[in-house]
C-alpha cells in the first residue's frame, strides 16, 4: 500500500512532535482528510466506532492533535467544537465558512481580505504578533432563501 504525499507529511509531523503514528491516530487523520467540512467529535466517533476505536481514544487524540497544531478547533452555529486540519497540513488553502442559519449547511470560501492590525497598532494594545485567525459566516443558503420567501 503507498502513502500519499498528504500522508507522508501527517507520519512526518507526527514524528517531529514525538507522537507515534499509531493507527488510531493514522485514522483519525485520515477521516479529516476526506471531509468536505470540520466534524464535531461525536460525529468523529461515530464514524470510527465501526474501527474498534473507542471515544475516548478520539476525544484524546483530537486535544493532543490540535496542541500540535496539525488540528484546528472551528466554532460553527451549535457552540460545540468542530475540527479540521490544520492550513499546513491539509491540501486545501486558508479558508473560511459558510454557514446557513436553517439547513446548517457549511461551505468553504477562500476570499479571505481580511486587514491585519499593523504591528503598532498590536502594541498599543498589548498584543506582539498575530498566529491565526478565523472567521464564520452565518446566513442563508439559496435553497433555504427560496424556502422562507
């Protein structure tokens, strides 16, 4: 079996922060690479139940994933925490979402015009740097707009 190029570079970012590839993780990460949108942890332990991988391992691995950054937590509409791949280890570009208020639909967009405050302007404030950021869009998809017209 070849690994793909995306997950030779989990195996290597897993291996620089000293966490073993293990299959649970391997799995796991590989679920993210395959979906179209970020998951919440109960959908990503329904979805490897049928593995053997138990919730705990998930719930687990998903909070050692994001400290190392190769995760990242997205809030969407439910306040529950959903999960992505992080930008640098995801085959997609920085992105943001999408998200209808009805149908909770959510789509990616990568127009991101966002104005960072000038190094200055951070200071004044007590801030050194910026990492990251993100940003959700609510509103209504167009098959839920017809539907309230």
């Amino acid at each position: 079996m070849s690994c793909s190029k995306h997950q030779i570079k989990i195996k290597a970012g897993l291996r620089h922060n000293q966490l073993k590839a293990t299959p649970a993780r391997l799995q796991l990460l590989d679920l993210f690479e395959h979906a179209h949108q970020p998951l919440s942890a109960a959908q990503i332990a329904i979805s490897l139940k049928k593995t053997g991988i138990n919730s705990s391992t998930v719930y687990r691995n998903l909070e050692s994933l994001v400290e190392l950054g190769l995760l990242k937590k997205v809030s969407l509409l439910s306040r529950q925490v959903h999960y992505e791949l992080s930008d640098s280890f995801s085959d997609r570009c920085h992105h943001h979402h999408l998200i209808c208020l009805s149908c909770q639909k959510v789509v990616e967009i990568s127009d991101c015009s966002i104005q960072f405050p000038s190094s200055s302007s951070l200071k004044k404030i007590g801030f050194s740097s910026i990492k990251d950021h993100s940003l959700e869009f609510f509103g209504l998809c167009n098959l839920c707009s017809r539907k309230n017209n």
